[in-house]
C-alpha cells in the first residue's frame, strides 16, 4: 500500500498532503494507481469525483495544512468508505474477514446494526471522541 520516493528512498521526512494521503486511503479500499484507477497526485479529485469525500472535505483537504487531526479524521470515515466495485465498507469487509469485531465496529460507529454493513452517516461535532478513542487503541 506505500511506495518510496524511489528505490532506495521511502520519504519519512517529506511533508503529506492530502493527495498523498488519499492515495493510502484509495489503495486500501482497492484501487491502484499503477493500473491507472487514479493519479496520485490526483487521488482528492478522484474521491471527490466518485463521491467518497464530499465538497467540504475536498475543500478541507485542500485548503489546510495536513495535521494530525485531519488522519484521524480521515483514517476514521476511510473505514465506512466503499470497496472499489463493491457494496461493503472497509470496515465491513475486516469484520468478514475477522480482522475487526463486529460490536468493535458498531460501538466506533463504523456499522450500523444488523450484518450487512451498511454505512452509517459521519457526525462531525458528536463523533470527535471515537476518533479519539480509535486512534489511541493498543
């Protein structure tokens, strides 16, 4: 799912932006910039375009400084994202897989009741403390 800047390289002290993190995000839900699904220098505008991030965090993502808050806030909604060509989220699919505990997913929000992993909608002001409590987990 990472690359280096070259063969040798991995980049650890370059700064992020929001198209570099996406390309994670992108790659982790199955799609490949090396088969031309996006560019990486273009993966904001591919979410966008395929209606993974809304305007509002399009324009957050590129407007801003890319800061911790803002991996957390994405690392959390890139669970209840799609699957490139499916209907399942991510965190559906790591439930299927046994890789995340259903009532785990459930209480962080990432699922909404039953078994078919639906997406349940972000809450931006009410969910702030799971993403806390998500990215502090051991």
């Amino acid at each position: 799912m990472t690359k280096g800047t070259s063969s040798s390289k991995y980049g650890s002290n370059d700064i992020i932006n929001g198209d570099s993190f996406f390309t994670f995000i992108l790659r982790a839900l199955g799609y490949n910039d090396i088969l031309g699904d996006f560019k990486y220098n273009q993966a904001l505008d591919f979410a966008y375009n395929n209606s993974l991030i809304g305007g509002g965090d399009y324009s957050e993502l590129k407007n801003s400084v890319f800061i911790r808050d803002l991996v957390a806030k994405y690392s959390y909604l890139a669970f209840k994202m799609k699957l490139k060509d499916e209907k399942m989220s991510l965190a559906g699919k790591l439930v299927e897989n046994g890789s995340l505990h259903l009532s785990l997913a459930q209480g962080m929000g990432l699922l909404v009741s039953g078994t078919n992993y639906e997406l349940s909608v972000w809450q931006n002001e009410k969910n702030q403390g799971i993403i806390y409590w998500l990215c502090r987990l051991p």
